[in-house]
C-alpha cells in the first residue's frame, strides 16, 4: 500500500468509511439473521461482498431474505 494514499485501501468507495455491517432481515419463520449483504456503515448503501463495498460495484438494490443466499 502506499503510504501518501489519502485513505486506506479497506474503504467505502462511495463515502470512505472504513466499517460495514451485515444487514439483519427476517427468515421465513420470521427471526431476525444476519445476511450475506454488507452495508456500509458511512453511507448506508448495501453491497454484495466486501469487494464490491470496496470498488463500488454489485450495488444491491433490494433486502435479501436471511437464510437465502
């Protein structure tokens, strides 16, 4: 990594915070699990991995279901 670089390379690369979260929905029986999306703690935005939290790519638009992949 370079070391002049403004922000560090594990960041939002749409507001630059440095964290996420995994979004918590409701599975089929109706109790509350984590999911496999991310959402940028920042912004709010919901990303399908870390990769695209990171490059801006794979958005996801919608709120998975927990339990599905």
């Amino acid at each position: 990594m370079n070391s002049d670089s403004p922000h560090p390379a594990n960041r939002c690369h749409f507001c630059a915070a440095t964290s996420y979260h995994h979004l918590i929905a409701r599975d089929p029986a109706g109790v509350m699990r984590p999911t496999t999306t991310l959402v940028c703690d920042g912004c709010g935005r919901q990303f399908e991995d870390k990769d695209a939290w990171r490059s801006g790519t794979g958005v996801a638009g919608t709120s998975p279901e927990a339990g599905k992949p």
